[in-house]
C-alpha cells in the first residue's frame, strides 16, 4: 500500500493537469452547444438505440448555459420535508429486529410559528422479519422506508393549505437495486407513483433535493458531441470528460439565488414515470458569491 501511495503521489501533478485539460474541454463544448437543443437531443437518441438505459441530461427549450433568478418570494408557502432511516437485522446479533424511521418538518414561511417535527418508528420483531420465500432482505426494508416517507409527506400534505412543497433527501426516483425481487420493486413503484399522483392532485410541488450533487449528467451529454457513430455503439465505454461533474460546471455559472435550465432525465426510469409524472431536474446555487453551493432538484 504504501508503494501505491508513492506511486499515486508522483504523478498526482500530471493527473491534476489532464483534469483540468478536461474541464476546459467541457467548457468549450457548453459554449459551443449551449443554443443547440436540436442537436444535442438527436445525440441522446443515437445513444438510446445503442444503450437504452443511458443516463444523461435531456434538454428541454432553455439553453444549457443559462440561469435564472428567483421569481419573487413566496409568503404564503409551506414546506414539508420527509427522510428515512432503517436497521437492517443482523443475523449475527443476539436478538433479531428490523427498524424503519422516518423524521419529517412543516415550516410555514413567513408565519413566526415554529417547525413542526414528527418522527415515526416502526420497529420489524418475530414473523415480521420473514417474508414466503424466507428472510426480509436488504432491499425491502429500504423500500418501506421509501413508501414511508412518501406516505407522511401526503399526510401532513392534507392537513396543509396555500402553496404546499414537499422535498424528499435524494432523488424522486424509486432505486430498484440488482439484486432486489422485481415483484417488490414493482409493487413499491406502483405504490410511490400512486402517491405521487395524490399528491399532485393536491396541487403539492414534490421534489428530490440532493446535496453535493456528484451526478455527471449535463456532462455526459455534453461528451455525447464528441462521439462519432462508430464510438456511439459502444457509448458506456467512451468517457472523454471522465472525472468532471455537473457540480463543478454550474458551480462557474450561476450566481447565488439563480437555478439552472430544467432538463429531463434520459434513463431507464423515463419508461417507468410518464405523462404528469416525468422527472425533469435543475441545479441550484444555494450557496453566496464567495461560496457557491450546488445542489440538484
């Protein structure tokens, strides 16, 4: 290890040059496609026939480049917000149990009343812990924290009036993991998407909020323009700005306060949520000028 560590040492400098070499890069090609919306979405549906589950920004009728300010304060607004937690049983444990948490706020803008806090608990013990086919996994306790937190965003959502906004920490996205039970995905997908129409037929603003963002989405279609048809066919290999993310380039961009253009998602999931239920995402400056912050929504 510690030959490695000399090893990684030495040529830092020269890996640090062909970062910055492929940041310019990314740059110059924003610049030169930013107005280009045709093109670039030609370039999305190239790849698509090659790899259909390719992930990357697909834009919509503002240009790549451009920010946007806050309209203007929203007084009246309401903001709920929902995140998990879960313990996965140990088998190495003396005592077998599952647990799944989920903390949610209500903060009324502009009101002077204090947050809210609610926290539910549920605790997995005895013939909970097994399903037909033989012990819960992994995969389905991380899915009924999912559901759980969806579901107490739309209960506190019905006590609510005025402009309601509830944010999930991470994606709108249900992740179906590899190895989890395709049933259990799709009976937890069915389940999500359910409440998601709920709440949109409460006129509630639901959203993903991710902090640090390290999602390259932007960019890998940005590295769609540099591939010929040839290297299109073999599009998961070819990454010709491999280390440069979305953070670092809209971090140049927007001034604080300002959001990105809004995107789709070009991915597996764009099959699985349509019509009023696609996903489309921005980045947002929620950082100062000495310290820009960006986080995607």
């Amino acid at each position: 290890v510690y030959t490695r560590i000399q090893e990684i040492g030495a040529g830092a400098q020269e890996s640090r040059k062909k970062k910055e070499e492929r940041q310019e890069l990314a740059r110059n090609l924003l610049s030169t496609y930013a107005s280009e919306l045709d093109f670039l979405r030609s370039k999305v549906d190239a790849a698509k026939v090659a790899d259909a589950n390719i992930r990357c920004a697909l834009p919509l009728d503002e240009p790549l480049a451009s920010s946007h300010p806050a309209r203007g304060p929203v007084t009246d607004a309401t903001l709920i917000a929902a995140d998990g937690s879960q313990i996965i049983p140990d088998r190495h444990a003396a005592v077998q149990f599952g647990l799944v948490n989920v903390g949610a706020i209500v903060l009324r803008l502009n009101s002077g009343a204090p947050p809210q806090i609610h926290t539910d608990s549920q605790l997995l013990f005895d013939h909970e812990l097994y399903t037909e086919t033989g012990s819960v996994s992994q995969d389905a306790i991380e899915f009924s924290r999912d559901i759980a937190e969806r579901k107490k965003m739309l209960e506190l959502a019905k006590a609510q009036k005025g402009t309601l906004i509830a944010l999930t920490d991470g994606p709108v996205e249900i992740w179906g993991a590899k190895s989890a039970n395709e049933g259990d995905y799709q009976k937890t997908l069915n389940e999500h998407k359910s409440i998601l129409s709920q709440l949109q037929s409460r006129d509630v603003t639901v959203a993903g909020y991710v902090d640090k963002p390290g999602a390259d989405l932007v960019i890998r279609l940005l590295e769609l323009t540099q591939l010929d048809p040839d290297q299109l066919k073999e599009v998961r290999k070819q990454h010709p700005l491999r280390g440069v993310t979305d953070r670092w380039l809209f971090s140049g961009i927007l001034k604080s306060g300002e959001r990105s253009a809004v995107f789709a998602i070009q991915s597996s999931s764009r099959a699985r949520y349509t019509g009023s239920l696609s996903l489309h995402f921005f980045y947002l400056n929620v950082g100062d000028a000495n310290h820009p912050a960006i986080a995607r929504v």
